[in-house]
C-alpha cells in the first residue's frame, strides 16, 4: 500500500483514531482516480478539520481555502 492509503487507513478506522465502521466515496468525474489519490484527499480533509480550517455552512458542506483561513 502507499502511504498516503496506509494514513488514511489508520486515521480512519485505527482504534485510537476515528474508529470508522463504514465509509462510501465517490471519485466525481475523474473515475481514472487511483486508491492513492483519493487517499490523498481524505487526508488533506481529515487535517484541515483538525486544525479548524473549515466553515460549517450546514451538516453537510464545508468550505477551507488552501491558505488555512476559512471563507
């Protein structure tokens, strides 16, 4: 496994983490997207969460630009 997929392995599901049970994902339009890259994502997310940088428009959508402040 790469390591962007083992980190999103163990942040997802580890005992000491988020201790997910069922997760599903779409890769949208690119479906030429590998495991890796959309481990990527989920990690690049899970941080941005963790360190606040999201605005909660509602309990579905989150907005973060990329220079850590929310919009």
């Amino acid at each position: 496994m790469g390591t962007q997929l083992e980190l999103a392995k163990k942040r997802l599901f580890d005992e000491k983490a988020l201790k997910v049970g069922n997760i599903k994902l779409f890769p949208g339009s690119n479906r030429d997207t590998t495991a890796e890259e959309m481990a990527e994502e989920i990690n690049k997310s899970l941080s941005r969460i963790e360190t606040g940088n999201v605005v909660i428009l509602d309990d579905d959508v989150e907005l973060y630009n990329d220079e850590g402040a929310g919009l």
